[in-house]
C-alpha cells in the first residue's frame, strides 16, 4: 500500500487554518492510558506504539522500547522548545506542520481504505495463477542483435541462412548494432515486446530467425539456445507479498477515481486564454413561400 512521506517532528504538532495564526500545544493527542511522561506531560500509549510502528520497533522488548522513547520524548521536548520560542505560531512552521498533518491523515485514511476494503484469499489466489499463467513455467536462453535498419538486418540474416555460425555473424555485427547481447533465463512475461515472445516461442534450441523481426527496437535477429523449466514459487511463499501489490494497486485505483471527481485548480499559474468562441454557422434559408 502506498505511503506518503511524513516529517516525523512536526506531526506532533497540529494547526488549523485560519485567518490568523493559531496557538498550538504540544501535544494534541492525549487519549488513552498515558504510557511515558515527559515533565508534566502524560504521552499517550496509542503514541508511543505508533513511533514504535514507524521504526519497526517491538515494545514488548526493553531495548527496543527504549529507543521509541527515546524518540517520542525528544519530539515532546522540540515541541515544547518551539512553544517558548515562538516557532509554534510561526507562519512557516505552521504550514510545514499542516503539510505534514494532512499526509499522516492521507495516511491514515488509505491505511483504514485497505482495512475495510480487504483482498480475499480467491482474490490473491486467482492474481497468482493468472501470474504463472503469464510468466509461464519455462525461461529461455538467447541471444540477438538489433540493428537499426532492414538492409544491414537482411544481409546479416543472409550469411546465416547461407550456412556461417551465428556466433560469427554475431561478432562480426556486433560493434554495428545498436544492441548485441546474450541472455540467460528470461521469462517471456519479461520481454519487453510480444513480438519477440512469439518468435522465442516458435524456435527450438540451436535455432535462429530465418528473416529479421521488426519491433520498435529494431530489426532483430535471435538465435535461441536453451529452454528451461522454471518452477514457479509455492503460493504460500509469495501470497503476502502479492497481497501488498493488490492493496497498493487497488488504493491507486481509488486515489485516481477521487482525482477525476475533484476539481483542483492552480491559482497562482496564470491559465491558457480560452480558445474564441467559433462563429455560428449561418441557418439555412428557409424556402420561397408559393402563393
């Protein structure tokens, strides 16, 4: 699930907008059993696990638990030297707070989305038979030039199908291609163009193209030398991580269909003058009354 980027020390402090600059507290949040306290200030257990969470932090172990102190208490203590240096109803500070209160509510809010909005077992389970499906249970060894033009294609295809080694085609066009490689292992869902799937698909090993392929690479020509059955990982190896991916996905989607119905303008950008209005065609003549 996407997370936008949260200043850590200017959470703790939280404004309102308004005409005039508000006056801030340190800390705003103060339900819940207290869990520390720093001077007279009682901090809230749902604070200390949430800086605990950010870290990866445990707090059932004492070291780690610690460390989340630690650094909550120091947030409280910068909080409180911003109230007695003013900084707290600053204009600047108060708009670096607001930003950064509005991304831990954005937050908060694609976090609670995921929770109401859970991905199913069926859901992963059929993402990930559709993913084997696409990647397929084989990878393929091979090796192509891409050249920029189909005369130096079809010459150097040529010389193949005239019987010389592809290997001495290859290093004899390799320094005029604008790409010579050799690949191992690549699964088709990697390829970067249908086309050359389909062709490695048609080969067998030892192979080559017998004409260039045409992508918008390039004139390509393959020569396939390996096919090898790939097992693809066991569901419940990669079912979490897979999850993650559709819980992203589906905030994306739901992010970009909000953007759509919301209006957002840019008022400082001065905006393009609208286009002038066509003029009107002119009404067809109506016809000569007989009388």
């Amino acid at each position: 699930m996407r997370h936008l980027l949260v200043c850590s020390t200017a959470v703790l402090l939280a404004a309102c907008s308004s005409e005039k600059a508000p006056l801030v507290t340190a800390v705003q949040y103060t339900a819940g059993n207290p869990a520390i306290r720093v001077n007279d200030q009682p901090i809230s257990e749902a604070l200390l696990a949430n800086v605990a969470k950010g870290r990866n932090l445990d707090l059932t172990k004492p070291e780690q638990r610690q460390r989340a102190i630690k650094e909550l208490s120091d947030y409280v203590i910068l909080a409180r030297a911003a109230e007695k240096s003013g900084l707290a109803v600053d204009p600047e500070a108060l708009a670096t707070i607001e930003a950064a209160r509005l991304q831990g509510l954005a937050n908060a809010t694609l976090t609670h989305y995921a929770k109401t909005h859970p991905i199913a077992d069926e859901m992963v389970k059929a993402e990930y038979d559709q993913q084997i499906q696409k990647a397929g249970t084989q990878s393929y060894d091979f090796t192509q030039l891409i050249l920029d033009n189909e005369a130096d294609a079809m010459t150097a295809s040529a010389e193949i199908l005239g019987g010389k080694a592809f290997q001495a085609v290859y290093d004899e066009w390799a320094p005029k291609t604008r790409q010579s490689k050799a690949y191992k292992g690549v699964r088709l869902a990697q390829l970067p163009a249908p086309e050359i799937a389909d062709t490695l698909k048609s080969l067998k090993p030892g192979e080559a193209t017998k004409v260039p392929l045409k992508t918008s690479f390039g004139w390509h020509l393959i020569l396939l030398q390996a096919v090898n059955d790939v097992a693809p990982p066991p569901f419940e190896q990669v079912k979490n991580e897979l999850r993650r991916v559709m819980i992203k996905r589906q905030g994306d989607v739901w992010m970009e269909k909000m953007r759509g119905e919301s209006l957002i303008l840019d008022l400082q950008t001065p905006q393009p003058a609208a286009a002038p209005a066509a003029p009107a065609a002119p009404a067809p003549a109506e016809p000569a009354k007989q009388g």
